[in-house]
C-alpha cells in the first residue's frame, strides 16, 4: 500500500536545517535502499512542506519514522500527516482503472 507523508516545517528551515540534513537523508535513503521510500522531496515555493511516498503495508512504520526524524526530534517539523494513497493511473498504480 502507497502512503504519504507530509511535514509541515518551521520559518526559516532552509538554514535551520544544516546540522541536521545529513542524517534525515541518510535516514531516509535507508529507506529508500530497503524499498519502503519511492520519493521524498520538498513541496511548495516556500519549502514549507515535504511529502515523501512510501511503500508499506502497515502505516505505523511510517509514523515511526516521522517521529524519530531527525528533523523531528530538533523541533523543525511543527506537525505532519500520513495518508493512504490509493493509486489508479500510471504504470505503477495499484489499482489501476482504465475507462
């Protein structure tokens, strides 16, 4: 099952981030190496946000990671939400419905 995750980040992430990009990206191309993270990147003009795309079958281990992000434990994400993504168009959709 596809799942989003999105963070929503604090004023000014782009320079509060430095100390702490290293190991939010090694983290994440952990996960990506292990099959679970299909993308990740900021979202939006302001780079306010962030969406990563994950493959897993139970949602907990994707609020795991939020919660032991980086990122997280330093206070630069101010809240974030997983959804399920129910994919029906394109080559890798799950579900795919053609008319």
């Amino acid at each position: 099952m596809y799942y989003l995750l999105r963070y929503h980040y604090v004023d000014d992430m782009a320079t509060l981030r430095e100390p702490h990009r290293a190991a939010h990206l090694s983290r994440l191309w952990q996960e990506a190496d292990a099959g679970r993270v299909t993308l990740a990147g900021v979202a939006g003009e302001a780079g306010r946000e962030a969406v990563i795309m994950w493959d897993v079958e139970d949602p907990a281990v994707v609020s795991a990671f939020a919660e032991a992000d980086p990122y997280m434990m330093a206070g630069l994400i101010t809240s974030y939400d997983v959804m399920p993504w129910r994919t029906v168009v394109g080559e890798n959709a799950q579900f795919p419905v053609r008319p």
